[in-house]
C-alpha cells in the first residue's frame, strides 16, 4: 500500500446509511421543535408536515441501515 492510500479514510455504505440516518432525526426533532414554537398556523402547519415526511426518512433509511448490516459480513480486529 503506497503512502497516499495509507492515509485515506474510507467511508462505507454503512457510513453513509447512518450519516443520513441520524441528520434525518435531527431534521424530525428541529421541524417538530419549530412547530411548537411557531405562532404562525400556516407554517407550524408546514413544519409539522416535514416532522411526519422526515419521520418516513428516517424510518426508511434505519430499515436500510439495519438490513446493510445485516447482509455484510463484520471483520473483527
């Protein structure tokens, strides 16, 4: 293995299932925490829509993530 590809950071798919994951659950707390504290009826409205819509994210991508796991072999060190 040359210098370069000793120092390179892989980032997997299983990396990226649970990046997205988790960036999906903060959007689902931070549009549900804005729905709350919005006066406004037409955009607490609206926030809370993308809570649900990003709730289903959420919920698709942990499936994936799990499944992921599931089918790839772990190496242990």
């Amino acid at each position: 293995m040359d210098e370069m590809n000793r120092n390179e950071v892989e980032i997997t798919t299983y990396d990226r299932l649970l990046r997205a994951w988790e960036n999906s659950m903060e959007l689902v707390r931070d549009y549900e925490m804005y729905s709350k504290r919005i006066d406004d009826e037409k955009i607490k409205k609206i926030f809370k829509r993308y809570a649900e819509e990003e709730g289903k994210h959420a919920t698709e991508l942990r499936e994936l993530l799990l499944e992921y796991r599931n089918k790839t072999p772990r190496t242990t060190n």
